[in-house]
C-alpha cells in the first residue's frame, strides 16, 4: 500500500501554515496618526520645499540612511521604480548595454528597457546563483554602461570580483537587494555594495508596507536625480538653474505616500530580529534535512551572511536514485498545505526559481515599446537564445528548489512538520521511481 500521499496516502500536514505577519499594533497606531492628521502625501511636484515629501516620508529617509550607512536614501512606490530611476539617474540611455542576470524578479532584467538600453544576460554562480564574474566579464562590450546585480535569495553577490570588474571597465553597480536587506557583506550592508542600492517593501518581503522601495546611494548628483525623477522632474526642473544635466529628467510619479513610510519606520526598527528568526528557523529545518543525502541546503558565501528571503537546496538525482527533482518537491508538496494570506499560491515549496528571463516573451520576439525593434536594434547582436546561460538552466530544470516556509511566523510544531515532509518521502522514495 502506499504511504506518501501523492499516491493517496495520508498527508503530513492538514492544517495551513501561518501566514508571515510582521506587523502589529505600533503599525496600526502609526497609520491611524497620519490618518488623523490628514496628511496623506505632502509631495509637491514642482520645485518647492514639499518637493522632497511629508515628515514621514522625510523620517523615514533619515533613519534609512543612518541604519545602513550611506549618504543619501530616496523612498519610492516600489523597488521596480526604484530600479528604474537609478538607470535614469546614473544616465543610462539608447545605444546603452546593462548587463543583468537571468535569475531574478523580472523587472532586474527589463528596467534597462524603459531608458531605451539594451539587457545582455550573463550566467549565474552553479551554487551561489548570483552573477558569476566570468560570464559577466564575457558580456562586457564598448556599449556597456552598467550591471544589474541582484542579491538572489538574500545574500550578497561576487562584491570582489565583479565591483573589480566594474572599477576596470568604468561602469556602474546597481544593486537589486530586494530579497536582502539586513545581509551583509564584509561586514557592509547589502545595498550598499555597489554604486546604487535598491530595497523592496513589497507584501512578499521582510519588511514591506504593502507596496514600496528605497534607493541608496553615496553619490549626491545622483541622488538628487532620483528625487527628480521620482517627483515629475520634468514639473520641477523648471526652477533649477543649478542642473547641467537634462539627460533622463522626464519624470514619473514614483512617491511614496505617508502611511507607508510610517509603516515602514516601524518595520526598520523589526528587520534585525526578522531576519535573525528566518536564520534560526533556517538553520533547524537544515539540521533535520541533513541525512537526506541527495539534498543540500545551498552555501553562503565566504564573508558574507543571509538573510533567506528563500531557502535554496540543491538536489542530486543520481543520489536520490534516479528519481528526478521535480517528482521529489511534488510529492513533498503533496505532504503539506498552503500558508495563510498566501493560499492562492498553494504549497510554498517550488522546483526551480523563476522561468529564465532570456526565454520571455518580451525578449525572444525582440519587442518591447512598439513593434520595430526598439531599443533592441540599437544592438542587433545581442543574443536571447535558450542555451545562451547553461547554469542558469540547469539549476531551473534539474536541481534548484526552495520553500519559504521558515519565516518568522512559522512554530516548531510547523517546522518539524516541514522536516517530517521531506523525511517521509526520502524514506520512500521507490514509490516515486516511474
Ligand atoms: C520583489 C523584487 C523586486 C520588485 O519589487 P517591487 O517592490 O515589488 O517592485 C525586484 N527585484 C527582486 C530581486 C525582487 O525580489
């Protein structure tokens, strides 16, 4: 008879996991202050001293830049906007290259694209999975402005070897350290490693106030670029006799508004501790996991901590007897249940990460604004093929997976549950043979 429950025995787990919640009553206090004070946005998009935003916002910014030691932090809606007006701001335009990775959040890819610059994928590190230094260096043309570097998974990535990289061939780091705030990297924050730092405070992250981001930098030029183009710098350039460059000041509205910097004040003063339970969790669910032979809990990198916005594993089907990783997650997927909040996305476990971002759509067919060819013509050579990131493949197809269930709301009852999932079909793994 069988036992796992993918072939209709019992299941692990019958209860959902507990939703992530970091907020709480001081959250709730907060918003109800700006509520009543009526002041929801004080962002003026001309230039006027509520250009810069209201005392929230402005607070917000303050704290942001001393916890992480950097000379300026800009709030915007979002970390997509964020990506986005710190390849403004740095002064990427057409007939410009980025390189980005093929593992990542779309828009780490696509953002190049809303200045006219042309995204060259590189490959991934097979067992760290951040940008691996010598296919960047590959990719690196005359037309090279800049390089997208994500923190994947949340740790940081190559710093040595790529901001070595980047000082040789003058171009600038921006780094996507959405999924990474609190990591660290010679003792250096992430996002703060390279040129210009981007955070999320999206719902899925661990700080977040529904939606927004923050952008970081030491570069002051650039940093008031940003709050320009965050802030329609096109209105507000007008009165600003003392900016050389126009290049790039078109300007969105990418404002944050009071009642998520508020939020996110709050949040700042919990990341340290949020981020100390995931390692926690991390390092029991690792600690239970570590018999199965054909898993292993992904390395971080020499010199630097996590902070597991996902917690990665590499499977070896040779190990696990033949039986191929997509066959072990779902029949472990099979033992659980959903998270709270989350239930449309089913069990949090995954064979893979995202589908790699050269394979879009958007990049296969070469069309993104209009339907002649632009930006990408401005580098006809550019190659988007399947097989242009073999790792990046690899670990898609055959060996990466991960779960979040490890955050901070998850109770050692839930954890041993997780841990009793993967034991229970690595002891019966020939039911999963054919
Ligand atoms: C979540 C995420 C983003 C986008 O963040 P938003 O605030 O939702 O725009 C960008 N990059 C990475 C790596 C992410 O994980």
């Amino acid at each position: 008879m069988s036992k796992l429950a993918i072939n209709g025995g019992d299941k692990v787990r019958k209860l959902p996991f507990p939703a992530y919640k970091p907020l709480g009553e001081e959250e709730v206090e907060a918003v109800s202050e700006v509520v009543k004070s009526g002041i929801l946005s004080r962002f003026l998009g001309a230039w006027h001293e509520d250009f810069y935003g209201g005392p929230n916002v402005k607070s917000l910014e303050s704290e942001w830049k001393n916890y992480f030691g950097v000379r300026n932090a800009v709030s915007v809606n979002s970390a997509s906007s964020g990506l986005i007006a710190a390849l403004g701001a740095v002064g990427v335009g057409p007939g410009d290259e980025v390189i980005v990775t093929p593992y990542s959040m779309c828009i780490s890819a696509t953002a190049p694209l809303f200045y006219g610059a042309v995204p060259v994928f590189a490959d991934i590190e097979p067992d760290l999975f951040c940008l691996d230094s010598d296919s960047v260096e590959e990719k690196i043309t005359e037309k090279t402005k800049a390089i997208i570097v994500v923190d994947l998974f949340g740790q940081p990535y190559d710093v040595k070897k790529i901001n070595n990289l980047a000082k040789k061939h003058n171009l600038v780091i921006i780094e996507d350290a959405s999924q990474a705030p609190q990591a660290k990297f010679d003792g250096k924050y992430a996002g703060t490693l390279g040129d210009i730092g981007v955070y999320s405070f999206n719902y899925h992250k661990h700080i977040h106030c529904g939606e927004g981001g923050m952008v970081v930098t030491n570069n002051d030029g650039w940093a008031e670029r940003l709050r320009l183009i965050r802030n329609h710098a096109e209105a507000a350039v007008a009165g600003r006799e003392d900016l050389s460059d126009l290049s790039n000041m078109v300007g969105f509205n990418m404002r944050l508004g009071e009642m998520e910097a508020a939020i996110v004040r709050i949040q700042l003063k919990k990341l340290n501790q949020l981020v100390k339970d995931r390692i926690k969790n991390v390092e029991y669910i690792k600690q239970g996991l570590e018999k199965i032979d054909f898993i292993q809990s992904a390395k971080t990198r020499e010199g630097a901590t996590h902070s597991y916005y996902l917690h990665v594993f590499t499977y070896n089907q040779e190990k696990a007897d033949g039986v191929n990783r997509n066959s072990f997650v779902d029949a472990v997927k099979a033992e659980l249940t959903y998270t709270e909040n989350r239930e449309a996305e089913g069990v949090k476990v995954s064979s893979g990460y995202v589908r790699p971002l050269n394979q879009l759509p958007i990049f296969q067919n070469k069309i993104a604004f209009g339907n002649k060819g632009y930006p990408f013509s401005f580098s006809p050579e550019v190659d988007y093929s399947k097989g242009i990131c073999p790792v990046v493949e690899l670990c898609h197809e055959k060996t990466l997976f991960f779960h979040d269930l490890m955050h901070p709301n998850m109770t050692k009852q839930d954890l041993d549950d997780v841990i009793l999932a993967f034991q229970k079909v690595s002891d019966n793994i020939s039911e999963l043979k054919n």
